[in-house]
C-alpha cells in the first residue's frame, strides 16, 4: 500500500484543466459517470385550458437509447459548464455500428474531441487498450507523452470479496502501462454486504486494497484512486436505493478509508431516484452532493445529470446541478478572513459612528457582486424553471467548442475506427 501514490496527475488537453489529486488534501473536484442506457429529451408544449382558454406550456418527457451523437453533445454541453471539473463517460453508445471492437476508441474520441477536460471511462475490450492509449498519445503530442489525458475505471471485484476475471484483466494491463486507474467497488449494504456500516466500510476496504494491491505488485507506484461506491439495497426489488440516508453514511465512511491510506478518493454523489428533472431530483441530489463534499472527497462522480439512479442521464439535470454545485463550491472555497479584515473593521466603525447602526449599504455590493452565494438563476414554477433550464442547455450547446486540430484528427481517422458521422 505504501507504494500507492498519494499525489496523482491527471492531465486535460488544456493544461489549466488538469487535476492535482492529492489524498493528503480534502479538496474537492466533481465530474459525470455512470455510462446510462437512455437519454431524457424534453420538449415544451402548449396546452390549452377547456374552462378558462388560458394557454401554458409544459413540458412533454421522452426517454430513448443513447447514441454516439448523444456522447458528444453530453461531452459539449460539460465542457461548458463551469462546475463540472472533469468528464466521465455520460451515455452508454449504443448505435447499431458500434461494436466491440471499436466501441472503446470511439467513447474516448467522442468525450476528448468535445472537451478539453480531462476524461475517464471504463475499457469495453482489453485488446483495444493500446488503440485507445496510442490515440490519446496522439491528440497529446506524440508516442511517450507525459501528458496523461485519460485515465480508467476498472471495478475489480463482485461483492462479497471476488475478484472478477475480466475487469481484473483490465487492472493489470492498464496497471502495466502506467496509467491512472480508479480501483473501484460497488458493494450493496444488506444483499452483497452487510447493512451496518461498520461490516460494510470493512468489507468496501478489502476489496478497493485487494485491487489497489495487485496494481502496485504489477507495477509499483501506479497511480490509483481508492474507489469507494458503496450502495443500499432496496429490500422489496433488491434494486440500489442511492437517496437512502445509508448510502451517504458508507461513502463518508470510504472518503474517511481513503483518507487514512492517504490515496485519493473516487467517491459518489449526486444520484438519486427521482425520475424527472426538476425540484424533487435537485434536493435530492444535494443532500449528497453536500455531505460527500464536506467529507473531502477529491474526485467526485455521477454528479451530474442521473435520474433514475444511474439509469437516465438529463442534460437538463446536468445544467440545474452545475448552478446546484458552484453553490456548494462557494461554500467550501478557501476563507479570506486576512484579506477581508481591515476593511471589515473599517465598516464596523463606520456604523458605530453612524445614528442607524446598520450594514445594509455595505452587505449590498457583496450580495450584488455574488461575493457571498452565486445567484440563482432558474427561480420561478416547475415550469418556468424547465424553460429556463432548457434555454440555458441550448445556449450551452450552440458555444463553440475548441476541438481536436485537423491534422491531428486525420491521423487519427486513418489509423482507427472512428465512425464516419463523428469525424
């Protein structure tokens, strides 16, 4: 375990997004996940009052498959979002042309061409490792690059304590290039571990160090994330139940583990089990993303955009957690109380001198300025928010992105399988 490196580096395609992850330190940066099977659109329709004529619109929910294009507009829309600090596959591709064997080099194209961040995933097929390496060494500058643009998730073990074949396969080959790897388990408390958090935190351990482990024994001072997901079992489906109070008690629990081996922490929050966008979801979602900040977790994910648990990802969702986010951001951001002093006592006089005794002029160009809390920018109804939220998500998409330079995505068009409505 000492051999684990409490410093990890995680490169972006611009140098100012990259990440210094340090297990020592509990700060805090929050990212996207979960790879979902179906994307949430909505549309807003008028609908008109049989008794009054009064027109209003509401929205109109769809659900359908995530698609590649599906990748690249969730990839856009992050890139542009000011809280997401890095990007991690959002939508499982699932096209009729995607395959095996090129799903892996697309999902990593896909998310780098549409961002600068930095970007994780999982790996679909062991075999097409190298490609999916040799095609970030590419876009980063050449063979040999230092510039680690991805990094990997590999969830080694089935609960209870069962290393699976493939997925270890997966560790090992990507513990032997040297890339980052989050270390990642999913034990669900009271079906795969007990209930109580003690026996599930005991369990969570050993199977995130049996992982952590055989990286360092296939190559010492591999950088990896101790990741800690633990869940809670919903007893009358067995299903995952992400808002359960338990579910935040393991993950503070994990960050706290992490913390004492001194390795960063790949830890959860921002999930819950609304099916809509909207008020319910964003409260619950907070509740995590809250507690699971304060704990110090360094590396943050799923918390942007889930519904449904991990299932539907909503870009509208992904832009009221954004605002959600920077609220919490503000709260935690570092305390200038040297800075402020002087001038504050400098107040305090003033108002002392004053007949009236109050701070209102002053407390005013700090609300103003969003000095103290961010504005909230989607108030009013449901409704009204939805509109606001989808107007947002639009202007979003139509910025510019700064994408792959054309001589670099030549190259990589003509050594691998890239698909042909993304180049």
């Amino acid at each position: 375990m000492k051999k684990a490196p409490s410093v990890v580096k995680l490169s972006a395609r611009d140098k100012e997004d990259s990440l210094i992850l340090d297990g020592k330190e509990p700060r805090v940066r929050f990212g996207t996940g979960s790879e979902s099977n179906t994307i949430l659109n909505i549309d807003m329709e008028d609908f008109v009052s049989e008794k009054t004529g009064i027109k209003r619109s509401f929205p109109v929910f769809y659900r359908r498959r995530g698609t590649v294009q599906d990748l690249c507009q969730a990839a856009h829309l992050c890139e542009h979002l000011q809280n997401v600090d890095f990007f991690i596959r959002t939508v499982n591709i699932q096209d009729e042309d995607i395959t095996g064997d090129n799903k892996d080099i697309n999902k990593f194209y896909a998310s780098l061409n549409n961002m600068k961040k930095h970007v994780m995933a999982g790996l679909t097929n062991v075999e097409k490792l190298d490609d999916v390496i040799r095609m970030a060494e590419i876009i980063s500058g050449g063979r040999g690059s230092k510039e680690l643009l991805i990094s990997f998730i590999a969830c080694v073990t089935r609960s209870p304590l069962q290393l699976v074949e493939d997925t270890t396969q997966n560790l090992i080959e990507i513990t032997k290039r040297g890339y980052p790897v989050s270390v990642s388990t999913s034990p669900q408390g009271g079906s795969t571990a007990p209930l109580q958090e003690a026996g599930m935190l005991a369990q969570l351990n050993a199977e995130i160090l049996a992982g952590i482990t055989l990286a360092q024994l296939v190559r010492k001072h591999t950088p990896v994330l101790y990741g800690s997901v633990p869940l809670r079992v919903r007893m009358d489906n067995l299903d995952n139940m992400y808002g359960a109070p338990e579910t935040n008690l393991y993950n503070m629990g994990g960050v706290q583990m992490a913390r004492f081996y001194e390795i960063p922490c790949y830890s959860t929050a921002g999930i819950g089990d609304s099916k809509f966008p909207g008020i319910e979801a964003s409260v619950n979602k907070l509740l995590s993303h809250l507690f699971i900040a304060l704990s110090g977790a360094q590396y943050i994910h799923y918390a942007f955009g889930l519904l449904e648990g991990t299932n539907t990802f909503s870009p509208e969702q992904a832009v009221l957690d954004d605002v959600h986010i920077g609220i919490i951001k503000s709260l935690l951001k570092e305390q200038s109380i040297e800075k402020e002093i002087g001038e504050c006592l400098k107040e305090i006089r003033e108002v002392m001198s004053a007949s009236h005794k109050m701070f209102t002029r002053y407390a005013r160009k700090y609300l103003r300025g969003g000095e103290v809390i961010p504005f909230y920018p989607f108030e009013g109804d449901a409704n009204e928010t939805l509109i606001k939220v989808r107007e947002r998500k639009e202007e979003l998409l139509s910025a510019s992105v700064d994408e792959i330079p054309e001589d670099v995505k030549k190259e990589i068009f003509q050594e691998f399988d890239v698909l042909e409505r993304i180049k």
